[in-house]
C-alpha cells in the first residue's frame, strides 16, 4: 500500500523552481560537541509544487528551510533558485516564521506594507496596495490596530497578509499554525488553500502536523529522526480545490494518513530514544 | 458604602498635595508654637516668603534658567553620544569587548572626583557643569540602550531580512523602535542625572546657578533660602518627570498596557 504512494504516477513535466543538492549543516552544540542537524539532503520542488515537510520535532526541518530562504549557510551542498545558485536570502522567496514576527510598534497596515517599504515602493502606493490586501484578506477595520490588540489567528492573518503583499514567486512556512487552536488553524488552513489556488506559488510548508500536510500539500516529504535525511516521498493525488473540513472524512484521506503515520511513528520512537540517550550522556 | 461612591476614585495629583498640605501645616504649627528652631528648620511661610521675594528680585528666572540650561545641554550632549556608543557597541563585537570594560571602570568612578578637572579645564561658566551633566547622562544611556540593543528579537530582525532588508533598514525598522523603551528609560533617569550634574557642578565653582545658591546660602547659615531652592529643584524635577512621562505614553502606544 505504502509504495502506491511512493511511486510517481507520470512523470512531472513542471520545471523545477527550487532545487537542494547534498544539504549538510551541522552545529556546535553548547558543550562542544559537533551535532549533525542535515544530512546529505536532496530535494527538487517544481514549479506552483505545494511540498511539505514532515518529520519528528528536532529533525532538522526548520533549519533546513532556513537554508533554502539563506538565512543558514549550509556546510556542503547547494540551493537552487530557477537553476541559478543563490547566495544569501533571494527576493523571489516570502517567509513565515513559526514565531511570531510582526513587528509590535507597526499597526497592521503598516506591518503589510513593511516589505513594499524595504523595496521603496512610494508611500502612496505601498499603503493602497497594502489596504487592498487587507480587505481581500478579511482584515478590513483592523488596519490602525496594533499587533497587541488582535487574536493570535489574526495576528497569522496580518502574517500572511503581509508575505503575499511582496508576491514572492515562493512562499516558505515553518509551521506557521502550531500554537493555534484546531478551529482557528482550520479556518487559517482554509485560507492557504484559496490563496494557493488563486496564486499557484510554490510553496514548502514545515509541520509536525500529519493531517495538516496531507490537507495542504501536493507532495509530503518524510524527514528522519536527527540527523535529518529523505526517508520517504509520498504524492497526495487528492481532487483540488480542497476543503478542510471536508477532506478530513475522505477514505483515501484516512489511507494516506495510516500509510505515512506508520513510517513517520518509526522516526518519532527513534528521535526520542535519541533524545534519552543525548540526556543520558550530557 | 453607598454604591454610588464605589467608584469615585481621588486622583493621584490631589492626594499628594493633601499630604504635603498636612506635612507643611505641621511644620508650620511645631515653628509658630516654638517647638522647632526655626533657624535651624525653617517653616513653610518663611519659606514661601523667601520664594517670593526672590521672585521679584528676578532671581527664579535667572538662576532657575541657567540650571535647567546646564541639565538640558548636558542631557542632550550626553544622550546623543551615550546612543551612539551604544549602538557602535551593539553593531561591533570587537569595539565592546576591548571598551566596555573600561566604561564600566569609568562608570564605577564618583563623578564628584571629575569636578576639579572640569573645572580647571572648561572655567567656571556654564561649560564645565554641562560636561559633568554630560559624563553623567552617558553611562546610563550607554548601559541601558546597549542592553536594549542585545535583547533585540532575532525574529524580527530575520523577518525583515528575509523581506530583503539591508543593514540601514533593519536599524531603522527594528533595532531603534525597539530600542526605544530603553531610551525613554534612560531619558527619564538621564533628566534626573542631567539636574544632578549641573548642580554638582556649581557647588564645585560658580557663580550662578540653583547649585551656587544651595551653596552660597549654606555658607551664611540661610537655611530658609536652602530649604527655598530645594523646594525650586523638586519643583522643576517634577514637572521634567511628567513631561517625559507623557512623551512615553504618546511614543510607546504599541505595547499592552501593564496591569496593575
């Protein structure tokens, strides 16, 4: 059943838009020793691809992400942008952090315009576009509010809001939804769907959410247990557009679930063994 | 109590002025019946008297004003640089592991020793006690900025640098506004430093200042004018104090509000 999913169906003719060859990284961890977080990674997404992610917290996902936005230099191997090889972060790339990052002095409207603001759009300009954004965004009213004054949903509205006002050609998110509530993150999913319908970007999405990177993405990437490396690749050939409540009860949904769920309980068992053994010798 | 009444609350403003009203009207019945020396304490009324005349001899406004000129040219002088250094200190590694040390040295020194020199290389105008209000506003913005500057959120900063922001707009857009609580902080313990400096100054050589008149009438057992230019100082302190107070209200609308 697993190698159903594990098969490439036909193959894809999209050009690739983001390549990984032979990632490495590794640190130094507080007491010395050398830990290697990415092993040997090698990755292509295609172009307007929807990838995510998956992987045992502590697999590295998060910093393998940080290398494709270059804000992490890898130690060996190289990221490619449109067959081109970057050096540090690109323009073409849009970033949400799993924290949150919206800047607490800046009302929304202008935390949205901040990145027309970095690449000198008029003033004019930038805030029309931004309060355009908002209102398509269902943010309308909330443009003067401070960050401290919105619900943490809201707050990853304004997030998202303000990544596609840059309309990056590719949108990078570390589990942009991990402390929300299951409905918040529902309706926040929900949005994703129709903004990626609408936009086809390509998108690689980290989370530790299985359901979550079944219901998002075209593909799902199994990461292992520390050091991070491929372990498996599945293809998600369910029916778009997508709807989050729904898809939840969908037969081949639940298949896909139990398949990849058993592989990636694998990973978690071992990552946690590592994490005892780790204490047991620290 | 009547519910009505539950919720009526005495303004703060109010409450210490009934305080210092019954605090002065003590003073005043323990110097009327005797009981206190009055040339050793004073009292409220020889004090206010003292103020007044001093008023129309138009001596407020001329010592008041060089004092607060001092402070403020200090403050100013010394806020600047003690910005500046400390973000130098927050952009260079390097420039804070071989000068910090000895700004802390620097700041462990009593500023009173500096006086002498000050005095014997900037004369006794208004120059020397604005450089000793200077040297004493600095170290307390140096400190409090630059601490300010390490714990800005990297979050933040890898936000706008993923949005393709370069050094210059990184400062501008993260590391100053979130500075800027820092900087308030400073502003308001720097005005009291700023004072303080330019009235050490002048009790170590002038001849004009609120500082020089402390000095002065201490010198002919004038306790009631001490007392009076005591009395000018909490006044000026103050209102500088509210003023700022204000300003941080006003510039730091972004936070949440702090409970009680």
């Amino acid at each position: 059943m697993a190698k159903v999913f594990n098969i490439k169906s036909k193959p894809d003719e999209r050009a690739i838009k983001l390549a990984l060859k032979n990632i490495s990284v590794s640190f130094l961890s507080t007491n010395g020793h050398r830990v290697l977080a990415v092993n040997d990674i090698s990755l292509d997404v295609r172009e307007k691809e929807f990838v995510a992610l998956i992987g045992p917290s502590g697999c590295g996902k998060s910093t393998l992400l940080n290398v494709m936005a270059g804000l992490v230099t890898p130690e060996s191997g190289q990221v490619l942008i449109d067959g081109e090889e970057t050096q540090g972060v690109s323009r073409k790339i849009g970033y949400m952090s799993q924290i949150d990052s919206l800047l607490p002095w800046a009302t929304v409207i202008d935390n949205v315009a901040l990145g027309l603001e970095i690449r000198k759009v008029p003033k004019k300009k930038r805030l029309a576009m931004a309060a355009e954004l908002i209102t398509r965004t269902g943010l309308a009213g909330f443009e003067y509010s401070y960050p401290h004054e919105l619900s943490g949903g809201m707050k990853k509205r304004v997030t998202i809001t303000r990544v596609l006002a840059i309309d990056p050609e590719i949108l990078f998110m570390d589990e942009p939804f991990g402390p929300l509530d299951a409905f918040t993150k529902e309706m926040l999913q929900d949005d994703i769907l129709r903004i990626w319908d609408e936009t086809k970007k390509t998108v690689v999405y980290v989370t530790h959410d299985l359901g979550e990177a079944i219901t998002l993405a075209d593909r799902v990437v199994l990461i292992s247990s520390r050091p991070g490396e491929v372990k498996a690749e599945y293809e998600i050939n369910l029916p778009r557009p997508r709807n989050v409540m729904d898809i939840k009860f969908d037969h081949s949904f639940v298949d896909i679930e139990r398949t990849i769920w058993m592989d990636l309980k694998e990973e978690v068992v071992k990552a946690k063994e590592g994490q005892e053994y780790v204490s047991k010798i620290s | 109590m009547l519910a009505k009444y539950r919720d009526f609350r005495i303004p703060a403003l109010v409450g210490t002025m009934v305080l210092v009203s019954v605090l002065f009207a003590l003073w005043e019945a323990a110097a009327q019946s005797g009981r206190v020396d009055t040339f050793f304490f004073s009292s409220p009324s020889l004090i206010g008297n003292d103020i007044v005349k001093m008023w129309d001899k138009g001596d407020i406004s001329k010592h008041v004003t060089i004092t607060i000129r001092e402070a403020f040219w200090g403050l100013i002088y010394g806020g600047l640089l003690g910005t500046i250094c400390a973000f130098a200190f927050g952009a260079s590694k390097k420039l804070t592991n071989i000068l910090l040390p000895l700004m802390v040295g620097f700041n462990g020194l009593p500023k009173l020793a500096l006086g002498p020199l000050l005095i014997f290389w900037f004369g006794i105008g208004i120059e020397s006690k604005v450089v000793m209000s200077a040297v004493m506003v600095f170290f307390i913005f140096l400190f409090n900025i630059y601490a300010g500057y390490c714990n800005v959120d990297a979050t933040l900063v890898n936000a706008v640098k993923m949005m393709g922001g370069d050094k210059w707009q990184i400062l501008r857009k993260v590391t100053w506004p979130s500075c800027m609580p820092w900087f308030l902080v400073s502003l308001r313990t720097g005005l009291g430093m700023a004072i303080m400096g330019a009235i050490v100054g002048e009790y170590i050589g002038a001849n004009k200042g609120l500082g020089w008149m402390i000095q002065d009438a201490g010198g002919t057992y004038n306790i009631t004018r001490v007392l009076s230019c005591i009395f000018l100082l909490i006044v000026v302190m103050a209102s500088l104090d509210y003023f700022v107070k204000y300003l941080e209200k006003k510039i730091l609308r972004w936070r949440p509000a702090m409970e009680q």
